[in-house]
C-alpha cells in the first residue's frame, strides 16, 4: 500500500516507486516497448531541476507513474511550482536515479554545445 501524503510530498512519491509493479510491456508497439523513459522532477518557479527521479521501460508506465505522482504530490509541493514530466531515453530501467541525473545532464550539456557551435 503507498505511503500517506507528507509535508513536500517527495517522500511519498519515493515509497510509492518502491511498491510499484513492472508492466511487461506486452500490449505496446515493439518500439514503445522497447524503449525506456525517465521521469524528472522540476520547479516551473525556479527553473531548478531535482533531475530523474526514476527510469522506466515502457511508456505505457512511465505515463501509469506519473500518474500516481500527481495524484501524491501535496497541494503545498505543487503551490511551490513542483512537477513531474517523462521523456524518451537510453538509459537503462531501474538505474539508480542520481547516476541518471548525472548521465541525463552530461547528454544535455553535448546536445548544447553541438547546437551553440
């Protein structure tokens, strides 16, 4: 059973990514399925970014997630500009969320340089 909303509401969002169950992908596209998608949390306000906070396999749970997150999210997170979206990625499905980030924004920074050059 998901964790009860908390103050900020992160907390809640992290206990329900524990509990979730995997779709298998087996009513999508071949391509869908086998693609991966990260979700990101960010600030609207501030611009600022929390980075991934999970990488799933298929979009058709990547948008289920998402989902849920919102329905999670506090009023206050929300208030204070909080939102989740998914995007398309490479990366690989259960890895861990901060090496995402990491890899998520080195990918940023090339794609940049290439377009600025």
């Amino acid at each position: 059973m998901p964790a009860a909303k908390t103050e900020g509401g992160h907390a809640a969002l992290t206990a329900l990514i524990a509990s979730r169950e995997p779709n298998d992908g087996a009513s999508m596209p071949l391509e869908e399925s086998n693609a991966s998608y990260v979700i990101i949390r960010h600030n609207v306000r501030t611009y600022r970014s929390s980075g991934v906070v999970e990488v799933i396999k298929s979009r058709d749970e990547a948008e289920a997630l998402l989902k849920k997150f919102e329905e999670w999210q506090t009023s206050a997170d929300r208030q204070d500009g909080w939102r989740y979206f998914f995007e398309k990625s490479d990366l690989k499905p259960g890895m861990d969320p901060t090496e995402a980030t990491h890899r998520r924004q080195s990918e940023l920074a090339i794609r940049e340089s290439k377009h600025s050059e």
